[in-house]
C-alpha cells in the first residue's frame, strides 16, 4: 500500500530538479534541556560530580586515537570538562537564542522540558518552572516558531531513579503523571510532542556498556529498561491525546543505517538485518499504533561485518572520530516510510565540528538526501539541525562542538558559525 502511494507521487514529482518544500516544512535547530540549560539538578548532574575526575584521567586511553586528539586534549584532561554546571546559560539567555533562530530563517525549535524542574520531589509540582517554560513556548510562538517539545531526554529526578527509574514497571505511572500534568499546562500551545529521546542508544550505554549512568551491565536488565520505555511511551501517548487530540506525538529514534561491509557474505548481510532489527524495528514495532509522526536522529553509516565490528572507511570523520555519509539519510528516510507509512521529522542531525571545516558540506548533503526522500514520496514534516548551540555532550563533556552556534563559555558570547549561515540561505531557498 505504501510502496503503492510511493510509486504514485514519484510520478507526480519526478523532473522536478529545483525542490521546493511545503510552505509549513519545519527547518530548525534541535536541543535538550540538560545539555544547554544549566543550574540542572537530576541524576546525570549527581553522576558528573562522581565521575568528572575519573573521566579528565582516563581521557588519553579513551580518546587519544581521534584523529583531533591534539586539538581538545588539554579540555578533554580537565575534570571540569565534565560537568554540565551552568551549560551555556540557555535557561536565562532564550530570549537570544531565539532571536538568532530567526536570524538564521528558522521556523521550528526543538527543547526539552527538564523533569526534574518541574517536579523536583515526588507529586510536588514547582509553578515557577511551569511558569517559565510557558513564557519561553510563548516566547518561541511570539517569534512564529513552532516548539517541538521533548518530555524526557534520558535525564531524570533523582527521587525517580532512587525508586528504580525505568527498571520498574510499576515506576511508569510516575512519568505518566508529569506527561499528565505538561499536557493540562501545556497542550493547547502545542502541536509537536516527543516523548522519549533515543531509547535504544539510553539502555546501549546505561545498561548495555555501562558507561553512563547507571553504569549497569545487564543485558537482562537492558531488555527490561527497554520495554518499560515502550509502555511508558504508549501510556504518555495516551495522556497526551486525550487531553488535546489534535497534538501529533511521537518518539526521536536513532535509527542505524547499518550495512554489511562484505553485502555478497550472506552471513554479513543476515547479520545487518538484525541489528537493524535491534536497533530500529523492536522498539517501533512496540509502539506502531501510538505514534503519528517518526522522530529519526542521524549522525553516521556503519559498515559492520557479520559480527558487528565497525569496518568504517578512513574519511571523513566528525570530531568523534563518526564516519560521515551525510546523503545516505535518505536511505533511512525511505526504509523507514515504507515500513511505517507514518509523516517523518528530521529530529536530530548534525555533527561535531570545533573548526566549522565540514559542517557546510555536511549541511548541503543531507539536504540533497531529504531532497531524494520526498522525490521517492516520503512524508517529510521538517529538518531540525543538532544542535543550535555547543552544548554538554553527555559523557564526552564539554569539547566535541555541534553548535550551529558557538558559544564561549567564559562570556557566553554566541557566535553564528558560517556554516549556519550557509544553512539560511538554504533554507531560504527552499520555502521559495
Ligand atoms: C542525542 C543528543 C546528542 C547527540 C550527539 C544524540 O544521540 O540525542 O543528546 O548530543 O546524539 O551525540
């Protein structure tokens, strides 16, 4: 039925060379809360202060094989570089950054909600919070900037995860409750609702490596971790729509847009199939009819052989060392659209780039790869850059810069990266 209505508009469309996008595509720039807000209290910020020191010693052993080591070294071996702290003050400074969405021709904005504001001990709502991100929706909506907001982006009150967090089913009628509670405050001014960020790359490091916290190898715990997340997904999903029916709710999915490094092994490509199948359909399979858009995060191709190691080619790579294939985006689009049949949202993609060298490319490709998408009919509701600002990148601290925007710590002085630049006059382009 889909490749049916696929084949159709590709008719429709084909020749048409010079894409021009639907006059409400959404082109914007994509955050999290605790990764620009700053002044956050919840269980990453407790984790930082535990293991900052740790992770500035170990620095060399994990990171000196990137090829920009010389570049962040002395940050990377700073304990400070691990701690989000005042982030880059995006909680008093909005207003700015705002304005400079609009100077970049943006028309949709992607944040998070902080939990952990809002409810900061169990049942306890803090209106001050509520009331300051009613004014910043309002403030974005006043700008003719559509908010897409995000409820939860790993982070969470540390009452929460001393009962368990996720681990416990029964713990899902707390997150309920604040989903509850956002969509009483909030319904009316919104339209674009995520509910979880990425929970297949949440259990990979929280419970699978065990890298963030809570630093858990578990896999029988991981699976669990998982399969609350798409029951607390489905009942928020629920709670959402039944306060306003109008709002379009879905989930921001890292999907993997893995390939056989060897496609005529038949083992290597049998193997492919599941770890998509892990990484992509599991989770999107649980939740398929409560969802109306697909959130999908991209940020590199992996070519893996049949026992999952990574056998990327050299170059290029980000900052982090990810191997680039920027176009291929819309190969995912379109797998994707065709096994869904739901409207897509570019919710995050970009890349870290300290010296701004790649980012235009970058930027250019992907485009051309939303262009491919909808001449083969994909439903395309928008494409929002990761991320507006420099920001806290979870673990790796504060070095690896995917800002559009760079922003001096010290001042907090933002700078439009000519790359982003590049970006408004695309988008200019396109709603032309
Ligand atoms: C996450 C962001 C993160 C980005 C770059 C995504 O997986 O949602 O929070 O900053 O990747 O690593």
């Amino acid at each position: 039925m889909v490749t049916s209505v696929l084949a159709r508009t590709v008719c429709m469309r084909h020749n048409n060379s010079m894409q021009s996008y639907p006059h409400d595509f959404l082109w914007g720039a994509s955050t999290a809360s605790h990764q620009v807000e700053g002044g956050n209290h919840n269980q990453w910020s407790e984790w930082e202060k535990s293991n900052a020191d740790r992770l500035a010693k170990t620095a060399e052993q994990r990171l000196g094989w990137l090829p920009s080591w010389q570049t962040f070294k002395d940050k990377a071996q700073n304990p400070a570089n691990y701690i989000s702290g005042n982030g880059v003050d995006h909680y008093n400074r909005y207003e700015e950054d705002f304005d400079i969405l609009k100077q970049l021709n943006m028309n949709a904005f992607r944040f998070g909600i902080e939990w952990s504001r809002i409810e900061p001990s169990e049942g306890e709502w803090d209106q001050k919070a509520i009331e300051h991100y009613r004014t910043y929706i309002g403030a974005l909506k006043a700008r003719g900037i559509e908010p897409v907001l995000t409820l939860w982006h790993w982070t969470m009150p540390t009452w929460f995860t001393d009962r368990g967090g996720f681990e416990t089913k029964t713990n899902i009628r707390y997150f309920t409750r604040y989903v509850q509670k956002i969509a009483e405050e909030f319904a009316p001014e919104l339209r674009y609702v995520v509910t979880l960020n990425e929970p297949n790359v949440y259990i990979g490091f929280s419970y699978g490596t065990g890298e963030w916290p809570p630093q858990q190898k578990n896999p029988a715990l991981a699976y669990r971790v998982y399969q609350n997340l798409a029951y607390a997904h489905n009942a928020a999903y629920d709670a959402l729509k039944k306060e306003n029916p109008h709002l379009q709710v879905g989930i921001a999915a890292q999907l993997s847009n893995a390939k056989p490094v060897d496609p005529k092994n038949i083992l290597n490509v049998l193997s492919v199939k599941l770890r998509r199948y892990a990484m992509n359909s599991w989770f999107l399979n649980r939740i398929k009819r409560h969802q109306d858009f697909i959130g999908l995060n991209y940020y590199f191709t992996e070519y893996c052989d049949w026992r999952w190691q990574i056998k990327n080619p050299k170059l290029p790579v980000s900052d982090l060392g990810w191997y680039m294939e920027p176009y291929s985006i819309h190969e995912l689009l379109q797998t994707t659209y065709e096994a869904y049949g739901k409207p897509l949202l570019v919710t995050e993609n970009g890349l870290a780039d300290a010296s701004d060298k790649q980012r235009e490319w970058w930027i250019k490709e992907t485009v051309r790869g939303l262009d491919t998408a909808q001449d083969a009919g994909v439903a395309l509701l928008g494409y929002l850059h990761w991320s507006l600002l420099d920001n806290f990148e979870w673990a790796y601290g504060w070095w690896p810069e995917f800002g559009l925007v760079h922003v001096d710590r010290k001042t907090m002085k933002r700078t439009i990266r000519p790359s982003a630049e590049a970006f408004a006059r695309i988008i200019e382009q396109k709603q032309t």
